[in-house]
C-alpha cells in the first residue's frame, strides 16, 4: 500500500502518514508564531524593497492557518471517545455558558459598557 505505515499496539492503530501529516503541521504553526509576530507584517517599504520575501512570508502564513486547522481536526479525531455522559457535560458546559454570557451581555446585572 505505498508508504502507508498502521502499526498495530494492541487495541490501538497507528497511522504513521496521518502523524507526519500533524508534525508538518505542528512546524507551520511555530512558523507563522516566528514569523509574523517576531518580525512583524510586512510594510510597504519591505514589498518595494524585496517583493519576493514579503511574497513568500504571506504565502508561508497563509499555508501555516490551514495547518492549524489541520492539526486540531488531526488532534480531535484520535481524541474521540464518544460517551453519552461526555456528551451530556458537554451540552450542560455549553448550555452553562451560553446562558451566563447572554445574562452578563444582555444587561442582565445592569453591567454597562463604554
């Protein structure tokens, strides 16, 4: 099957593209935090003076949000262990914290914003 790697441990599988997949994209993440928090965005002076970096920093950071999101669908599919006691906290959290939110929001404790 290619270079398709599944070691099975017991009553687990691993699949060893699906882990390259997620530390490539662990890279990217620590990517995009070096490079556009620590250097800064680019400015206009940087495009003129070298449009081909400025080019290829964005590129980089728009490549490096995809992997975000592809390292938390990676990490929430092998962290699933459906229960419906999981499910039911979940909902009360949710359910929690969507009511308290509208309560303080909604000017429900007269709290006033400016």
């Amino acid at each position: 099957m290619g270079t398709e790697r599944i070691i099975n441990a017991g009553d687990k599988t691993r699949a060893s593209n699906i882990e390259i997949l997620r530390i490539i994209a662990m890279f990217f993440i620590l990517f995009i935090h070096a490079n556009f928090w620590s250097l800064g965005e680019p400015t206009i002076d940087e495009m003129a003076a070298n449009p081909l970096a400025t080019w290829c920093r964005t590129l980089f950071e728009s490549a490096g949000i995809i992997a975000v999101n592809c390292f938390v669908f990676i990490s929430g599919w092998f962290g699933i262990n459906f229960k419906l006691k999981g499910l039911v906290s979940f909902l009360f959290q949710s359910s929690f914290f969507y009511i308290g939110t509208t309560v303080i929001i909604g000017n429900g404790w007269n709290v006033r914003f400016k």
